[in-house]
C-alpha cells in the first residue's frame, strides 16, 4: 500500500504543479495584453505630442510673422 500511497501523493503533487502553472500562464497572458495595450497607447500619446509640437511651432511661426509686419508698419 505505501507504493501506492506514494503514486497517489506524487499525482496530487503533479496535479498541484499543472495548476500553478496554467495560473502562472494565464497571469503571462494578462500581463502580455496590458503591456500591449500600454504600448499603444503610449504609441498614441507620442503621435499626439507631435502633432501638439508642430502646432505649436505653426503659431510661433505666424506670430513673427504678425512681429515682422507689425514692425514693418
């Protein structure tokens, strides 16, 4: 019976060890689709910067414009 004992605590224990692991899968999972899904918005927000900068720059551009005519007034 202890040979029997024995097969029957090491299947628990390897029935223990595959659920941990499925558990650890699905966290790798859900940590690949937030990091995935930071990523773009983070890929977002960098393109937004941009295009704030460029307008930015646009404004800065037509103020001296507006600067050099004013003083050439």
């Amino acid at each position: 019976m202890q040979f029997s004992d024995g097969a029957a605590s090491q299947l628990t224990a390897a029935d223990e060890a595959a659920a941990v692991v499925q558990q650890m899968s699905a966290s790798i999972q859900e940590v690949s689709a937030t990091t995935n899904e930071v990523a773009n918005q983070s890929a977002q927000a960098a393109s937004r910067a941009n295009e704030g900068n460029k307008a930015v720059n646009r404004a800065v551009e037509q103020m001296a414009r507006i600067e050099q005519t004013v003083g050439q007034s």
